[in-house]
C-alpha cells in the first residue's frame, strides 16, 4: 500500500501532493478513499480514557475520520500547523475573526472585503465591542500608520472581492508582526496552490472550500488554517462554538481536492484568454484581472502568485441598465448566478459603491464579475458576442 516516506513527503510537488494527501489506505481495508463516517457517540474502552479526552476522536463535532483527512490533507497544502472544517465559508470568515478579537479591540477590514464579511463585522463583531475600521486594500505595509495601541487583528483578501485590487501581504504581515497582531486572509481565490498563506507570513487563512475546492457547485464548506502561533487558539475557539461540517459535504471536498489543481489551471487558462478577448473588445473600458498589468497591484501578483484563477471583472463602457439586462438576460451559456469555482461559467452585474467607506469605487460604467468554467472557449466567446449584440441594441 502506498505510503510516503518523510523525505519523499517533503520532496513531492502540489499535483502529487493532491493525490496523496489525507489518505490512509492502510487504515480503510486498503480502499483508497477515507468513508464517510457519521457519527455523534465515540466508545472508549476506560473510565481514563473517557475522562481525559485525549483519544484521537472523542466526539462527533471534535472530528471523525472523514473530517480528519481533509484537515491534514490542507494542512500539507496550505504548508498549516492546523485547519478546522467548518459548514460555509462564510462561517471559516466568522471563525477566523472570533478567534483573533474580543471585546476592546481594534480591528483593521480591507475595504475590498467579500460583502458578508463586512456585515459580519459590522453587526455581530460591533454589537460585541470591537472597533472596526476599514482600510484602502492598495496601502501595504504603510497599514502600520493606522494601527493604535488595542489593534488585534488585520482582515485582508488577495485580490479584493469584485474589484480585484491585490494587496501585499508580506508587507502588511512584516508590519503586524512586529506588534503582534494577527493577520488573516479570505485566500479563496487563489487558494493555496496559487499563494501559499502561511510562509507568506499570515496567521489564519480562510478558503470557501464552496468554491475551487468543491469545484462542481454542489456543496458548502469553509475551511480556516492556522499557522503553529495560532493552532491552540484556533482549535480551541473551533471546539467552544462546535461549528462542524457535515460529513457528505467533507467527503465530497476530500474529491474534490483530487482534482483541484487540474481545475483551476483550466479555469486560469481560459479566464485568462478571455480577458484578453474582452480587452480588445469596444463596449469594453477595462479589465480588471490580477495576470493583466493594469490590474491595481499587478506587481505584487508577479511576485507572490503562482497564477491567477477562473474569477475577474470587466467595466463597459456606458449603458444603460436595460441595455446590460439585455445583455445578461438573454446570454444562454453563462449562467446568472452568485458563487463561483465550480465547472460552469457564470456572469454578475456587481456594484460596490454603496458600501464602500474607506475609497470610492467610480468605475466608469457597469461592472460586471465573470466566472469561468470548463466550456469551450469559443462556445463562451460566441454567447458573449450575441450578449454584446444585444447591449450594443439597446438604448
Ligand atoms: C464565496 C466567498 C466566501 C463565502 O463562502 P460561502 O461558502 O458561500 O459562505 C468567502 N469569501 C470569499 C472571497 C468568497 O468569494
């Protein structure tokens, strides 16, 4: 039965690390995968053992088998001194913050974070007595003039959800380290085959395991890694709120990441020519994608990133609202429809001006979010033209 000598283990590349990783035949009758195991009660065979919690699994929300691969398996991945499971990813935001801040604190939001977690931030976190302050995505390690003396944590997202400004986050992380603050990032985008979180110098890393890792539409995950400074505290704020995953939704990831690399670099081929075709196309003003040198932040994506995933924003030019629903309406391969990172492509009319505090967002023109999926090329290129067509049509 396979099994990975330690040196082989460190040797290995991302590919064969994705098809090893988290498994032990030996452990499952030398059946490839690990089951799903469901289960509450754990039996222990002592008064000892059931008092001094110390079993490797002691109760259903603490972790089963199942759970357990997926853990390790990201761990190796994400280079994580831990990672918990939890039910969305949204919920991985909530667990991250609810580890790093309590009451008093001071905490720093990039301004170009995913919606809901602003609205975690501002209602639950705020209702709890932490001060939360939004900070322009584009600042860097110049972050450090906003830190006061109860600042706790940084909230940061590589590229900023929709409007895809790339932040430095070696710098932001050099910064807080030297005040001990504790950095997080939502790395959902790249994940940690395009950037890895924690040798770049983050403390908590968050993934949507509902997008890249999933990849197929049909589950929600979250996942938060740790890096060793942070385990303990992690595991232990894990294990306080019992925000467990379930176990076909684990299963179904742990498959999911077998095929993840292969996935995302179709979806970083594709999305890439497809920038390129929308930037030469007329209704088009810009495009915004971390691989284009226009991009905010280009530079530092050359530098960190390993690639660029299936997810970026184009502005048009003008229109009018009914034109762009004439557009998006009538598009028969893309799909209209939030989320993103499975198989299929989807199109978003997004606008981030109304919640935006700490810059403006004036874009110029409607902003619509692209996902792009496992399609032909020229498919996807043919559904546009029509849709521009149609905009082009339409007053
Ligand atoms: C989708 C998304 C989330 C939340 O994931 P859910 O599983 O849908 O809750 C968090 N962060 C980013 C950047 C996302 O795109």
């Amino acid at each position: 039965m396979s099994k990975l000598s330690p040196e082989t283990k460190k040797k290995i590349k991302s590919r064969t690390k994705l098809v090893y990783a988290g498994r032990n035949p030996a452990e499952q009758f030398g059946f490839i995968n690990t089951p799903i195991y469901r289960g509450s009660t754990v039996l222990f065979d002592t008064v000892e053992e059931l008092r001094d919690y110390k079993a490797r699994f002691n109760y259903g929300t603490r972790g089963t088998p199942t759970t357990e691969a997926l853990e390790i398996a990201w761990s190796e991945l994400a280079g994580a001194a831990t990672t918990t499971l939890v039910p969305s990813g949204l919920a991985a935001v909530a667990l991250a913050l609810m580890t790093a801040v309590k009451a008093g604190d001071h905490l720093l939001v990039t301004d170009s974070a995913y919606r809901p977690t602003r609205i975690f931030c501002d209602t639950i976190l705020k209702r709890m007595g932490v001060e939360v302050e939004y900070y322009d995505p584009l600042l860097g390690g110049e972050i450090a003039s906003l830190f006061k003396p109860n600042t706790s944590a940084i909230l940061t997202e590589a590229p900023g959800s929709q409007s895809f400004e790339m932040q430095d986050i070696p710098a932001i992380s050099a910064a807080a380290h030297a005040r001990d603050i504790c950095v997080i990032l939502d790395n959902t985008w790249a994940t940690p085959l395009f950037f890895s979180p924690h040798t770049h110098g983050v403390d908590l890393a968050i993934e949507a395991g509902t997008k890249y890792l999933s990849g197929h539409s049909d589950l929600l995950l979250g996942l938060v890694s740790a890096s060793a400074t942070w385990a303990r505290r992690l595991r232990s704020t894990f294990d306080a709120f019992a925000m467990c995953a379930g176990p076909e939704d684990v299963y179904l990831a742990l498959r999911g990441l077998r095929t993840m690399e292969l996935r995302l670099k179709e979806a970083e081929r594709q999305a890439f020519r497809l920038a390129l075709w929308l930037q030469q196309r007329p209704e088009v003003r810009e495009v915004l994608h971390p691989a284009l040198p226009t991009c905010p932040g280009h530079d530092i994506w050359k530098r960190d990133f390993a690639g660029s995933s299936g997810l970026f924003s184009v502005i048009l030019h003008p229109a009018s609202d009914a034109a762009v629903a004439a557009m998006l309406d009538g598009l028969e391969l893309f799909g209209l429809g939030y989320s993103w990172g499975g198989y299929e492509s989807l199109l978003v009319p997004f606008d981030c001006s109304d919640y935006r505090t700490a810059t403006t967002w004036n874009p110029g023109g409607p902003a619509l979010r692209f996902q792009v999926g496992l399609e032909d090329l020229d498919d996807l290129q043919a559904d546009l033209d029509a849709g521009f067509a149609r905009l082009r049509a339409t007053a």
